[in-house]
C-alpha cells in the first residue's frame, strides 16, 4: 500500500466529519440515521463521527433521544475566529489614544507564518515620518511585538523559530538561541518587551500582549520612536500605558481577567 492509500483513510474521515457538521448546520437536528443517508455511509460509520464531534463538544445529543445538534465548540471555535477578524476595528480608537498620549507610533500585530504582521497602525504627534506598517511583517526575534507573540506562542512556533535562520539586522540583533530564549524569559517574568535598536539603528519599540477570550495571547500592541526621544529609561514608563489599552482591546475582543 502507497503512502497516499494510507493517507486516504484519515482524509475521508475529516472529511465526512465536517460533512456532518453540514448536515447539523442545515437541518439544525438530525439523527444517525438522516446524518448516515446524507453522507452515503453505514450507519455504524455516521454514529463513529458523531460520537467523536460529540466529544469534543462539536455536536451535542439532545433530550430527545438519537437527535443531535451543532455544540458549543462550534461556538468556541467561531468566536476565536470573530475575535481575530474584529481585532483591527476593536483594537483602533485604543491604539489612537495610546499614539497620542505617547506621541509616538503604535501598531497592532499578531502571529502569522513564523512572522508578525501588523494589522492597525496609528501616528503620534512626535512622528517625524508616516511609515506605513500595515501588512508588512517582521521577523519575530529582531522587533519587540516578535518577542511578545514568540513568549507566549505554541511550541511548536518556539521550536521552529529557533531552528530557522536569523538575519542580524543590526550589531544589537539577538540571533543566538540561548540568548533568545533568555530573552524571552525576561518577557514573560516583566509582562513586557523591547527592541533596541535591533530592527533598525536608531529605531526601538516595547510591546505588550493582547489577550482574546479564550485567555491566550492573541496579538501584540507596541510603541515605537527614534532612539533619541522613546530611550531605554522611558521603556518601564510606555510599557504601564500600553498594558492599560492592551487590557482595553483585549476586553473588547471578549476577555475577561480574573478577579
């Protein structure tokens, strides 16, 4: 048996599994019966998919014996997916205080191919150049909103951002691993991240995480100047502001902190 005949069997799966949640969204109920006649499958194979969705609470059986509807992982799901979706609008009226009370530039980025991509930007009164971030990204170990979404990013990002190649923009890049990884240890323990002139010379930026419902850190919001006017001392200071409109934004993207 080739390699593809062995990947056939799971493909099928996942794909009659999102058939019956199909099913689910059309008719709003079904039982095993209507749900093994839309899909043209056994019986005994409709109910294997509905007892999987079933466990992770994809579908939920009903009071009324053998019916079963969309569950509140669909919902879970679909809100993570809205919350990505309206963070650019949610998140810019916060980020145009937060320029203008910093006078600086901020932007909003979020995790995307091993990169950070910055999806709202706001000016500053002190800037002195409109440079437009938007949909550009930046290489997560050389900025600071690449620090943030790498500290608290899946393990499988971490371990893939260490294996790939570093570029060293500047001579205050970090391109070591043991540094990098000391480096996001300190994010975590301060809550905060920043960039010394390690993107460009004379550019820095600090940066704190934004959360989304489920808790996670879904995107970073930073602050960034000339070296000469945001200064390594003003760092502690501008990361106090950014995390009181990081807890905005995240509150308008549905968290809620606990007690």
């Amino acid at each position: 048996m080739s390699n593809t005949d062995d990947a056939a069997g799971p493909i099928r799966s996942v794909d009659r599994a999102l058939a019956v949640l199909d099913v689910l969204a059309t008719h709003g109920t079904a039982g095993v019966t209507e749900i093994a006649k839309e899909l043209d499958v056994h019986k005994s194979t409709a109910f294997r998919l509905v007892a999987t969705l079933e466990q992770r609470q994809f579908v939920e059986q009903l009071a009324e014996r053998g019916k079963y509807r969309l569950g509140f992982g669909i919902v879970r799901l679909a809100g993570a997916t809205t919350a990505r979706l309206d963070l650019p609008r949610e998140s810019k009226p916060v980020c145009a205080e937060l320029a203008a009370e910093c006078g600086e530039t901020v932007n909003v980025a979020i995790l995307d191919s091993g990169t950070a991509t910055n999806v709202t930007q706001e000016h500053g009164h002190a800037a002195i150049t409109v440079r437009n971030w938007i949909g550009q990204r930046t290489p997560l170990h050389a900025t600071s909103s690449g620090k943030i979404l790498l500290a608290w990013a899946e393990a499988n990002a971490v371990s893939d951002a260490l294996a790939s190649t570093k570029q060293k923009f500047t001579a205050r890049t970090i391109t070591a691993n043991p540094a990098l990884l000391a480096e996001l240890d300190r994010v975590r323990e301060r809550g905060w991240a920043s960039c010394t002139e390690e993107l460009e010379v004379g550019l820095n930026a600090v940066a704190v995480p934004i959360r989304g419902a489920d808790g996670k850190v879904a995107a970073a919001v930073s602050v960034s100047g000339p070296s000469y006017r945001l200064t390594t001392e003003s760092f502690p200071d501008i990361a106090k502001k950014l995390q009181a409109g990081a807890d905005r934004i995240s509150s308008r993207i549905g968290y809620i902190k606990a007690a």
